[in-house]
C-alpha cells in the first residue's frame, strides 16, 4: 500500500485527493496503508463480500470510512461520481468474462441471436480493439463494463491492476521466467473459483475514448526487486532447493506479470 500510494504521488495529487472508492479492497490493508499516510482520506469500501467487508472495517477502525455491500454492476454512474479517484486491485479478472468467442462475429460474417455475442460484437466496433488471434478467443466483458462505469462516470483518477494475458519481462529475464504472452485472457484457477487475466490494450482503448491519458506498465515500477547475487542465482538458475526459492521466483515474475492502468481525466 505505501509503495503504490508513493508511486501515485508522481501523477495525482494523492495528499489533496480525499474523496477515493475501492472496489473489491480484499482485507483493507492497501486502504488502511493509504489512510496511514493521507489522514484527511475518507475512502468508501465496496465489496460484495460481508466476510472481507468486516475485515476491511477492522483494518480501518478509528478511520472515517464508509463500507457499503454491493454489487459493482448494481451500482450508477451518479453514485461514483462524486469520487476523485478509483481504485480496482486485482480484482478485475474476477469480473464476467466472455469465452470462447468465435472471432467471425468481430467482422460482422454472422449474426448471432446470443445476446453476450452481440454486445462483445458493439464493443469491438465503438472502441476500434485489435481483432484476437485464432477463431476463437476470450474477451474481458466484465473488465470493460466496469471501467466504462467509471470513465462515463467522470472519475478524475482511476487506478486498476490485475495479472495480464500480454505481460513482458525484460529481455534478461524473459526465458528465466518463462514468459509468453498470449494476447488472449487465460484462466486462473483458483479455490472455489476462476478468473481470467487481462488484455490491457483492450481497456486502454476504452480508456483514451473516454479522455483519458493512460499510463501502463508492470508491478517492477513501484515494487523494485534487488537483484543480488543470491536472488540471480535463485531467478536465473531454476533453483529448487528450497521452497522459499520458489516463493522468490513466483513473486519476481508476478512483478512482471501484473499490469497496471494509471488513467487521468483529461481537460
């Protein structure tokens, strides 16, 4: 919490920004990090989930924060228009994900009854998104939806993150990481359910439509790993000897595998 709160001081006016949302805040603890370190914060929690939303008021105690159970979809643009700034952690992969696509609908080649279809079809026309390889592909439907929510809302800052199905390492890590990407949203097993990684360059386009300027990139911006010889040795030689080194390689590539969106209100 205290690094991305730092690292979103380069572009936001964090210490004058009060007014914030988090959707999906998980245990609280990026919030009650935030509220540490700007005490005239007055975040409003928002989660669908009464077992996180107590821990996130636990988190918070002594805060003046608001917590309200609710669905992000069940929710209008007046509600989130009176915030300054947005902010959706690793949770947007949890959103509705639209899969198995056939990519003929994106050209127009069928017209299809299915009303999800139809709407992924609108969405690729509006907003002008590179067709998907392949003749079938997943499409972040949930993801879009919320930040067109957002956007229309008129959300001056919005600040989104989540594992990306386009996520590059550097060349020097590239092959120790193993990382290839796809281009297209991949599911993520997890306990008691999926989620789908993000096609970022889908949510810049709906982003800039909306007036926004868009700033990207991986997690490694605010959460800088000391590459010392011990840690190129783990990272770069495979090592399994322990299970902390696997620890170790699994959040080194997650600091590359995680994308944000940092998206300011234009004029």
């Amino acid at each position: 919490g205290e690094a991305l709160y730092r690292f979103l001081s380069r572009y936001i006016p964090m210490d004058d920004t009060t007014r914030i949302v988090e959707i999906g805040g998980g245990y609280g603890n990026l919030m009650a990090e935030f509220a540490r370190l700007n005490p005239r914060l007055r975040p409003v929690m928002v989660d669908i989930a009464p077992v996180l939303l107590e821990a996130q008021r636990k988190a918070l105690a002594g805060k003046d924060a608001d917590f309200l159970e609710a669905d992000l979809f069940s929710l209008d643009r007046g509600f989130f228009s009176r915030f300054q700034l947005a902010i959706l952690n690793e949770n947007c992969g949890d959103f509705p994900t639209a899969c198995d696509v056939p990519a003929d609908i994106i050209d127009g080649q069928e017209d299809f009854s299915d009303e999800t279809l139809r709407e992924v079809a609108a969405l690729f026309k509006h907003y002008g998104l590179e067709k998907p390889a392949g003749d079938r592909f997943n499409f972040n439907l949930g993801a879009v939806r919320a930040l067109e929510l957002l956007c229309g809302a008129g959300v001056k800052y919005i600040y989104l993150s989540e594992h990306s199905c386009e996520a590059k390492a550097p060349a020097e890590l590239a092959e120790a990481l193993g990382m290839v990407p796809t281009g297209n949203p991949e599911p993520i097993a997890l306990k008691g359910h999926v989620e789908y990684t993000l096609r970022f360059s889908h949510l810049e386009k709906v982003a800039v439509r909306y007036g926004y300027s868009v700033l990207r990139g991986p997690y490694a911006d605010f959460l800088e790993a000391d590459f010392t010889p011990e840690i190129n040795f783990i990272v770069r030689g495979g090592s399994t000897r322990k299970d902390e080194h696997e620890i170790i390689r699994q959040f080194i590539g997650d600091l590359y595998k995680y994308e944000y969106l940092v998206l300011r209100k234009e004029g």
